[in-house]
C-alpha cells in the first residue's frame, strides 16, 4: 500500500518569513515565471510590506487565473538561507525537515494531485478567480520515504535542467541579436565602420550612404479578423498572457476553443507586438500559424530583406518607450499603429542589411528549435510525473545517484543495471 499524508502534515503552507522593511530582497513577479520552468529570474526591489514571502527551496504556487491554470509553478532557488518576496497571488510550499524533500514538493505542485482540486475551488469575478487554499490544506497526498522523494525528483530534474538550459541558451540568442543591433545602428559600430564618413542627418551624425527612414516605410501592420465560430478550436492561441516580457521567443500558448470574440490570424515568423500597456515589453516572433488577440499589432516588413531590422527595431528598448510615450488612454494605455509608423528607422546599405538580415533569421530559427525541444522535453516529463508522484512506476529499488553522489543522474537496478 502506498504511504500517503495529507498535505499540511507533509509540507508547510504559507509559512513565515521575516523581512525588515526598506531592505532589498528578491522579488518574483508573476509574469516573470515560464510555464515548465523550475527556476525564475529574480530582480532586485525595496521591500515596503505585504507580497508572499518565501526561502530558499520554497515552491510558489500561482492561485489566481488563469496563471494556475497555465501552469505558473516555480521553486525559488537562492543561496542557502536566502529569503526573497513576491506576487500576492501565490500559494508557498515548504518541505518539513525529515518528512519531505523541497524538490519533490516542487514536483507534487505541478502534478493534478495539487492542481486539479486547486483550480474547482476557484472563485470570485471573472478573470481574477482565486484558488482556495483550503481546497489542498487537507489533501491526502503521495508520502513517500525521503530517499525515495529524491529518487524521484532526480528523474525528473534530468528533463527540468534540459529545459532550463535550453532556456538560457534562448536568452544569450537573444542578448546577441540585441547587442549586434546597438552595435551596428545605434553605435554605428559595424565591419569597416571606421572607414565610412558620418554625415548629418535628421537623427545625427549618420554613416555616409545610410539614410533615415520611417517604420512605416519598411513595415506594415496585417489585420486579418476572424470570428471564433470560423476558427479550428485546436488552432495555437496567444493571449496577452502568453507572451513574455522583454523576450521574443514565445514558448507558450492556448488553442481556440478559449476564444469568445473576433480575433487576428497570423503567420510563422510574423511579428508581435502587445499594444495594451506596452510599457510591458510584449514583442515576440510567432513559432507558428495561429490566432491572437485584438489587441496585438501583427507586423510584417515590406520586403523579407527589412524583416531583421524591423524586428530589432519593435523589439528594443527605445521602441517600446516611444510607443509607451505615445499611448492612447490612461488606466488601459494602447499604442496606436498609425503614430508608431512615424518611428525613425537608420536604413543601411544594402550589403549591410543583407548581412544582418540573414543573422537575424538564423537567430530566430535557432531560438524557435530550442521552443520546440523544450516543449518535446516537458511533454516526457509530464508523461512521466504522474506516474512517479503516484508509485504506478516504483523507484524505490534503483540506485540512482543523487547530487553530491556523481555528476549526473544514474540509474541502476539494485542487482544489475536498467537499460
């Protein structure tokens, strides 16, 4: 049989954090978690008082739609000891010293055995529904030995830590596409550049046979309405929601049968842009065919040649305080497509641009593969973790080396090895 607990007794809910006021901590917003990603980038804030408060080895729990839904489960993983605060909308799950072990809390947390009961017990107004805490408080939940906990977390964390390093490995493509631009239309910084004149221009002192343009010179917005009765329910959806801030690769989406009002069709590789308080940050590369919200710019360059320029472009810091500045309303802010066209634009030679166009694609390919392979890594892991959280697959007998034991994950029969 078994060994089960109910989940109070086994991990601690909400526990107790300690902060002095005007101290800088870490600081987890919510829409800095990845769906299927362990580890979140923290920043740095004051702590003035209230947020969930958290430690090292902590699982935050997202309680609120449709983040809970999506998936928004993370462990916070600072040195030991170090203490951090967040979101309001977390749930905090600490392991009990001798009774469980934090990284398989962190895995109980994403399994349905805590999820499901979390999502039915959601309540309140549409579109700010909270989970109940109560709904798992008293849950009976998989206990296993600690030994085994951490077999079991170790299986796992083999396909999480593929994840999370195809992860950064998107971010250091993304840091290089970015870093080229400044260099090479901002700084003027590019191959030869030290034997090009600089001629004035509306912008400055410009290289000699660049020009300034307009955004609307080299790239255009594409609305291509839909009603929801005409769309595939499987077709992806990205939502606001879906996409992240400050990063154009969207690994994340929905499907159709979510949608209730007239949405826009866009193609792989076309370019979005959220116009809804776009202070945000939220530019991405489509990964492939599907339907948006209304409220996203679809953009798309007037020849394939523009298209890493203009994606560089929407995708800077400097674009999205000019769209910022230049939003319409004031607590629901929306960039207008009509005044971002005005948006100066550096226009270089055509040798220049033929490189840095096709830097860009190869950029956006690679980043686009590396979605894919995360998405194939947490499709096996999923398959995987009810089926280790319950014991339907039984870990108890193998000898599997832990951290500190070996470099990585073995697994061997106790008698003999698996293959």
């Amino acid at each position: 049989m078994k060994r089960t607990m109910i989940f109070s007794d086994f991990a601690l809910l909400n526990p107790s954090v300690s902060l002095k006021k005007d101290v800088e901590y870490p600081f987890v917003p919510m829409d800095a978690i990845t769906p299927g990603s362990r580890s979140v980038f923290v920043e740095k804030r004051i702590y003035t008082g209230g947020g969930t408060k958290f430690r090292s080895g902590d699982t935050l729990f997202a309680r609120i739609t449709p983040c809970l839904e999506n998936g928004k489960i993370v462990q916070f993983r600072g040195s030991s000891g170090d203490v951090g605060f967040g979101s309001t909308e977390f749930f905090i799950f600490r392991a009990r010293e001798e009774i469980s072990d934090p990284d398989y809390i962190f895995y109980l947390a994403l399994s349905d055995i805590l999820r499901n009961p979390a999502e039915k017990s959601m309540s309140g107004t549409s579109g700010r529904q909270r989970a109940d805490i109560a709904s798992i408080r008293d849950l009976e939940v998989p206990a296993p030995p600690l030994p085994t906990q951490r077999k079991i977390a170790a299986i796992l964390s083999v396909y999480v830590d593929l994840i999370e390093n195809n992860t950064r490995r998107i971010a250091i493509l993304e840091e290089m596409a970015q870093a080229l631009y400044r260099e090479w239309f901002v700084h003027f910084r590019f191959p030869c550049s030290e034997k090009k004149s600089m001629v004035e221009s509306a912008l400055g002192m410009i290289p000699e046979g660049w020009e300034v343009v307009r955004l609307g010179d080299v790239a255009y917005e594409k609305r291509r309405s839909v009603n929801p009765e005409a769309i595939d329910p499987e077709t992806p959806y990205f939502g606001l929601e879906h996409l992240p801030r400050k990063s154009i690769a969207l690994s994340e989406w929905g499907t159709a049968k979510e949608v209730q009002s007239t949405k826009l069709a866009f193609y792989k590789d076309e370019i979005l842009f959220g116009k809804i308080r776009p202070y945000f940050h939220k530019v991405g590369v489509a990964p492939l065919n599907g339907v948006c919200s209304s409220d996203t710019i679809v953009i798309l360059p007037k020849n394939d040649k523009y298209y890493g320029l203009v994606l560089s472009c929407v995708s800077s810091e400097d674009f999205v305080s000019y769209a910022t500045r230049t939003s319409q309303g004031t607590k629901m802010p929306r960039a207008n497509w009509d005044v971002l066209v005005k948006y100066p634009v550096v226009l270089p030679s055509e040798q220049m641009l033929t490189y840095f166009n096709n830097f860009i694609h190869d950029i956006v390919s690679q980043i686009q593969n590396l979605i894919f392979h995360n998405r194939n890594l947490r499709r096996t892991r999923d398959l995987l973790l009810p089926k280790l959280i319950s014991g339907e697959l039984d870990v108890e007998g193998l000898a599997i080396a832990l951290d500190g034991d070996d470099d990585g994950v073995s697994v061997r029969e106790e008698e003999g090895v698996m293959s």
